[in-house]
C-alpha cells in the first residue's frame, strides 16, 4: 500500500489528532499533559519537515551549492522545546499542588468537590 501525498503529513496529522483527543477526553490531569506533549512535537515534526529542502545543503556560501536550506525553522524550534519542556514542568507541578489540595487528579472529581465547598 502507497501512501497518498507525503507520508510526513500524514505522520503530523496522525500524531495532532492522536495528542488532540487525548487531551480532551481523558479527566486525568497527567494524561491530558502527556496528550498536549504530543500534539506539541506533532506541531514541531512539522515546521522542522518543511524546512527541509530536497537536494538542499546547508546555507554556507560555497561554488556549487544552489539551493540551500532554510535553517530558521529548526532554530525556532529548538527554542519551541525548550519552551514546551519548562511548560509541561509548570503544568506537573500545579498538577501537584492540585494533587495536595484536592487529593486527586481526576477532573471530574475536583469539579464535585469545588461544586461542594
């Protein structure tokens, strides 16, 4: 069987909609964090796909080399991990605090219990 298009497309829509539906169906805090990890990296296949080019090198001048790759979107999304690693960090942690407070981490349970107080 031949994939249709270019099979990285396909791989980022995979994993967007696999990371999507995790964080929104799941009450469990963790889950829905680890769901929003991978609609992140899913986010960051992509930009670093596109800047690819095919038969490209790098963008040093030099006799020969035509087409270059465009190495801003890689760079952007070095910074983009670094960003999401101290993200997901902030987010385990309040996941902790509220793990303290409420004495769980299901969604629907803290509803109940801040509904009750």
């Amino acid at each position: 069987m031949e994939w249709p298009g270019l099979y990285n497309y396909w791989i980022v829509i995979i994993l967007m909609m696999t990371g999507f539906y995790t964080a929104i169906s799941r009450n469990n805090l963790i889950k829905k964090i680890i769901g929003l990890n991978i609609f992140a990296t899913s986010v960051l296949f992509l930009y670093i796909t596109m800047g690819k080019v095919r038969g490209g090198t790098a963008p040093i001048v030099v006799e020969g080399g035509a087409i270059y790759s465009n190495p801003l979107p890689h760079v952007l999304m070095l910074t983009a991990i670094v960003v999401g690693v101290a993200t997901t960090a902030l987010a385990l942690a309040l996941v902790v605090r509220i793990n303290e407070a409420y004495g769980t981490i299901e969604e629907d349970e803290i509803i109940v219990q801040d509904q009750e107080s």
